[in-house]
C-alpha cells in the first residue's frame, strides 16, 4: 500500500510541478525597473481551469503527504 502511495505521490507532485510552470505569466525585466504595468483582470478560460486545478492538486498532494504519517 505504501508502495503506490508513494507512486501516486510522484505523480502528483510532477502534475503540480508542470501546472505551476504553466501558469508563469512572463513580465520580464520590467518589475526590476520599477515598471510593472499590472492591470487587474479576471481569469477565464484555460487560466481559470489552471488555477482551479492547482487548488485541487495541491490539496490532493497535501493529503496524500499527511496520510504519510498515519501508515
């Protein structure tokens, strides 16, 4: 049983990993520069269902880490 925990652990983490990169939002050098431009703007699309589904991996990963303790 431990053995596939932690199977599904890595798999997880590798998940949460990939969809933390993607939300990367590139703004370069201007935030050194002082020139941060940022416009306040709501999620939608493929950038809400990141952020939703990052909330969802990293609770699962929070889990699967504490039932750790219990086995």
């Amino acid at each position: 049983m431990r053995q596939i925990l932690q199977f599904i652990d890595i798999l997880v983490m590798v998940l949460l990993i990939t969809i933390i990169s993607l939300q990367n939002k590139s703004s370069g050098l201007s935030n050194v520069f002082g020139g941060s431009g940022n416009i306040v703007a709501t999620r939608r699309g493929f950038e809400k269902w990141l952020f939703y589904s990052t909330i969802v991996i990293g609770s699962l990963f929070v889990i699967i880490n504490i039932s750790f303790l219990f086995l």
